[in-house]
C-alpha cells in the first residue's frame, strides 16, 4: 500500500516537473521579425571644367621695339597686341547652377585736340573673328558696352536682361540638372602700325597715334572678365 502511494506521489512529481519545464521553456521563447533595408548614392557630378585665361593681356615690353620706362608699368603702343581673354567652359553638371558672366572694359583718357575734343582710339578688339572697333561719332561708352555685350552674348548666347553699369556688363542664368556647357571664347586687342592694314571704318591714323602718344596724361585701357558657377538649391 505504501509503495502505490510512493508510485502515486512519483508520478505527481514528474507532471509537475513536465509543467514546470514546458513554463519555463515557454517564458524563454520570444517573437522575431527581421527585415534589411539598403541603399547607396555616389556624389553628384559637378563636372565642370572652367579655363579662364587673361592675365598677360598686356605687357611692358613687346620684343625689343616697345619698352616701358617703368617695368611695373604696362603699355601698349602702335603695332602691339595681345589677348584679353581665353574661355572654355565644359561639362554636364548634376546639379543646378547659377551662371554669372561680369564683362568689364574700360577706355580713359582717348581724346585728342583737333579743333576741339576729338575722341581717338585705335585699338581693335577681335571676338572669336568679329572685329570691334570705334568707329566716326562713336564714344568711348558705346565702344565699352559693344564690346562687352559681345562677351556676354559669346558665353551666354544673348544680353537678353544683362545689367548695365559703370562696372561693366552683368549677366546671371540659371540651369537645371543636366544642363550641357559647351562654351568658348577669345577675344583679342591690337593697335595696327600701319593705318592701311587697319579694319574698313577704323579711325587708324599715324598722325593722332602720334598726338596720343604726346599727351600729357596717357590714355589707358583696361578689360575684366568674371566668371563664376555655382551649385544652388
């Protein structure tokens, strides 16, 4: 009798320990979900290449037949002539940009007498092959802005809402992403020595070469091109 009671109890305790451990093992487990979320970008391609040449436009030499007396000085003179600008702009951004081109030329002092003020300049700028020049009743002004819309028109297809101001010619477009630069430009400068190889038009003359040359107060030219490019949002 007492051993069924044993067999019994034993019994007893192993569903217990079966409970038990079912518990146990059920309080251990837990609910997983998994999941992977992956991406990856390279940076935007700027993929613009700006060459901009200009800084030896003028000199204070040009061999040995025209010498500045100050070597920190610059000159031009009859039969010299250099360039005032080398552009190329290529590439394809990925971006949008902003596109600015500031064109500056500035003639002082071109004014000889000849009966009264007489506005003389001789110097001939050329634009990828389109000459440029001040021509009869043309003022130095008029010359400036020719020149300078030109520029602008080169690089920027038209002066279309270009600012005009004692500072030159400004123009800003904007482009989307994908936009293709494909733009070039030179602009070259030179004083004929000989009138008779000058442009048809072109006021050229030896004796008011001569009479510029005598001024008191030298004329003097200068040009600046700005070009800048810019990401925006």
């Amino acid at each position: 009798m007492l051993k069924n009671k044993y067999l019994k109890l034993a019994a007893i305790l192993l569903i217990l320990c079966m409970v038990t451990t079912c518990g146990i093992s059920g309080t251990l487990a837990k609910y997983t979900t998994g999941g992977t979320a992956t991406d990856s970008a390279r940076v935007a391609k700027w993929g613009i290449v700006l060459n901009v040449a200009g800084n030896s436009a003028f000199s204070n030499a040009y061999g040995e037949t025209v010498v500045s007396s100050d070597l920190n000085k610059k000159v031009v003179a009859p039969g010299t002539n250099g360039t005032l600008a080398e552009v190329t702009i290529t590439g394809t951004p990925e971006v949008a940009i902003e596109y600015t081109v500031k064109a500056n030329l500035q003639l002082s002092g071109w004014t000889i007498f000849e009966g009264g003020n007489f506005t003389y300049c001789p110097l001939v700028f050329t634009i990828d092959g389109t000459e440029i020049f001040l021509e009869s009743g043309q003022t130095l002004a008029q010359l400036e802005s020719e020149l300078e819309s030109a520029v602008i028109a080169a690089l920027m297809d038209d002066t279309t809402g270009a600012a005009s101001s004692s500072g030159g010619l400004t123009k800003t477009q904007y482009f989307e992403p994908g936009t293709v630069l494909n733009k070039s430009l030179t602009v070259t400068w030179k004083w004929d020595f000989d009138p008779a190889t000058a442009p048809a038009g072109a006021l050229n003359n030896n004796i008011r070469d001569t009479k510029i040359g005598m001024l008191a107060e030298a004329p003097t030219v200068s040009f600046t091109l700005d070009i800048s490019i810019t990401q925006i949002d």
